[in-house]
C-alpha cells in the first residue's frame, strides 16, 4: 500500500501579525515555544485535511530569530505569510516575500486583522491574497485550502 506524502507548511511573518493565533485556529495538536507570549524557537501543529496529515510550523517573527525562519523552511511545500494590515508590510515581510519568490515556493499571504483595517493590502506579489481575521478564524480555514491546492497543482 503506497503511503501518501505528508504535507510541510511554514506559516511566517513578521512581529506579532498573527501566526501563532493562525495556527491554532489550523491544528488543534499543538504545541508552542514561547516565552512570555511571544515565540521564541517555533509552533507546531499538525491536523487531518480531506484525510491528508498536514503538519504546521510557526516562526518567530523578531529578526533575531531569522535563522530559526531557515531551518524551520527546510523541505516546506508551502507557506502562509502573515502580515498585521493595520501595519501593511514590514521589512520583515518584505524579505520573507523575496525569499519564496526566490526559490518558487507556493503561498498565500494573510492579510490579517481585518478587524483593525480592512482595507486592502498593499503589496506587489502574485501570491493569492487572503483577509483574515486570525483571532475569530475568519478566512484561515479558505486560506489553507486555496494554499494546498496551489501546493498539489505544483503552482
């Protein structure tokens, strides 16, 4: 019997946008280095979608922990960026964006915290753009779902 690949997804981004709040709205197997609410090393998730094990690592954001971003990167299928919208991009975002543009790898962005601007955001990239509202789950759960297609179709 073939076993069916697991899937890697790096959710990324900068400073307090939302990632960790995101992957808990994904997996609820979780598991989290913080210290004092803030990620410190990574998070961790993994859950069953359309009987696929997903499996989900968060990065810290600060840009002392940039290497953390590599390794966590390593053999990834596809990324989530998420990026605060009341702040738009970072530099942060800035370079996590050249970074997947540079190796072709699938993702979507998260405008998150929709609730604070819901205005557009402002961003050159192909990548689809997703609103959301991390903390109520407001678009995570579509957002995942157009990123695995984009991962199986190989876009």
């Amino acid at each position: 019997m073939k076993q069916n690949k697991e899937t890697k997804i790096v959710v990324m981004g900068a400073y307090n946008s939302g990632k960790t709040t995101t992957l808990e709205q994904i997996c609820h197997n979780k598991a989290k280095v913080e210290y004092n609410g803030t990620t410190t090393g990574l998070d961790y998730g993994n859950t069953l979608i359309s009987g696929e094990k997903v499996h989900f690592f968060g990065t810290p954001g600060q840009d002392r922990f940039q290497f953390m971003r590599r390794i966590l990167s390593e053999g990834l299928d596809g990324a989530i960026l998420v990026v605060d919208n009341s702040n738009g991009i970072t530099s942060t975002d800035q370079e996590i964006l050249e970074r997947l543009d540079q190796f072709q790898i699938p993702y979507v962005v998260f405008a998150n915290k929709q609730d604070l601007n819901p205005e557009k955001l402002e961003i050159k990239c192909e990548a689809p753009i997703i609103p959301t509202i991390a903390q109520e789950g407001n678009g995570i759960t579509e957002g995942v779902q157009v990123l695995l297609e984009m991962v199986k179709s190989g876009r």
